[in-house]
C-alpha cells in the first residue's frame, strides 16, 4: 500500500504545546530584519544556571541585545529554553520550544509576558521603521 | 479535607465547583479538575492580570505556523486556539498542539 502524504497520523494531536505571540503584519517583507532567535551559555549540567544570553539574527537583534531590561529577564526566565522570532506571510511569530501539557503556564511566568512583550515592542518598531 | 488543602498530586489546583443541586435538603456541588488547556491557560493569564479573553481571528489561526529557517521546528500542527490581550504589543497569543 502507497503511502498517502496527506494522511494524518492516527494518534490524533500529541498533548505538547507551544505558545505564539503574535504580531499581525506582512512579516516576509521584513524577513532579513527580523529573522532571529537566542543563543545562551549555561553553566552545570544538572542543576543549570545561565551565566549569558545573546541575540543571533537581523537587525533586530542587535536591538535586543542593547536592551538591558531584556536580557535581565532573559538571564531568568531562558533555563532549558529558547526564543525565537519567525516572520511569516501574515504574521511575525514569537515563540519558544514546545512544552508538555503539565508545563504549559509554568513557564508563562509575569517576567516571561514581560520579555515577550518587550521583544513584540521591537518587532513592531522595526515593522514601523521600515515600512 | 486535608487532601484538598495539599492540592492533587502536587499539581496546580485547577478545580472548579459547578451546580447546586440540593440533596435530602443540603446544597450540594460537583467538584472537577479542569482539563480543557485553553482554560486554564486563560485562567494563568487572568491570574496575572492580564485582561485576556478568547478569540477567533482567522488569519492568524490558518498559518501559516512557521517560516522554517529554523529547522526544528515540527511539519504538522494544530491550531488550539487564540487568545486576546489587551494593552499588550503583541496582537494575540496563538496556542498550537504537536501533530
């Protein structure tokens, strides 16, 4: 029996999440700008503690990685984790790794809402600056 | 009752309390752990007081998801649902399901 591409696999959704923060927008024009995503050293292998985090990408990345409120919460809330900012036809897409059902608004923390809208902030600046 | 106070397992006490049928004269209620991941994801948001409600927005919940300059990222997902937060930068929070 050939196998169909479009057929779904039969075990349905898996229950791992990942969550999106969303600016509207033609974010393919803007792709060069703001294309990237965090790289960090961690130090430890059990108990981990992240000792730096940067931004590798576009433009925007040398923005973030001036902001020093950004890379505070970073250095907190980035322990086995990743950011990364994807633009895509309509959208420019915020989001981190995906995360298992039980886990999903652990890492959601008030610092974490903070940094993402920060990094939303400067999304929408660089989308303004360059129209 | 001193299982209720511990919390289940650990876990975070999502729990709810929903109707009041009266029993033999005494008001009793139906206790549930809440398993639909759209709630309790919007009830973390209001939790931190965010002013968040559940929307639909098309646009954002067709995709597509991902641009995939970044390789990791999974073929095939789900759209969950969207939510709203106002006073935020970012227009809307997307959950998505693995496969």
């Amino acid at each position: 029996m050939a196998d169909n591409p479009t057929t779904l696999h039969t075990y349905g959704a898996l229950p791992f999440y990942q969550i999106h923060f969303v600016v509207k927008g033609n974010g393919k024009v803007f792709e060069e700008l703001l294309v990237a995503r965090t790289r960090k050293r961690v130090r430890g292998v059990i108990s981990k503690s992240v000792e730096d985090v940067w931004w590798e990408g576009g433009k925007i990345a040398e923005r973030l990685n001036n902001d020093t409120r950004l890379k505070q919460l970073l250095l907190t809330i980035l322990k086995d984790d990743d950011i990364f900012i994807d633009p895509v036809e309509n959208a420019v897409r915020i989001y981190s790794r995906f995360k298992i059902e039980s886990e999903v608004t652990r890492h959601l923390s008030r610092e974490a809402i903070e940094a993402y809208n920060i990094i939303a902030g400067h999304v929408r600046s660089i989308m303004k600056e360059f129209e | 009752m001193k299982d209720k106070e511990r919390g289940r397992h650990g876990m975070a006490d999502t729990s709810h309390k929903h109707g009041d049928g009266s029993e033999g004269g005494e008001k009793a209620s139906e206790e549930y752990l809440e398993s639909d991941v759209r709630v309790i994801l919007l009830t973390h948001l209001r939790g931190l007081g965010l002013d968040a409600y559940i929307s639909s927005d098309r646009e954002v919940e067709e995709g597509p998801y991902y641009s995939y300059y970044f390789t990791s990222m999974p073929r095939i997902v789900t759209n969950v649902c969207c939510i709203k937060v106002s006073g935020m930068n970012f227009d809307c929070i997307n959950l998505l399901t693995r496969g």
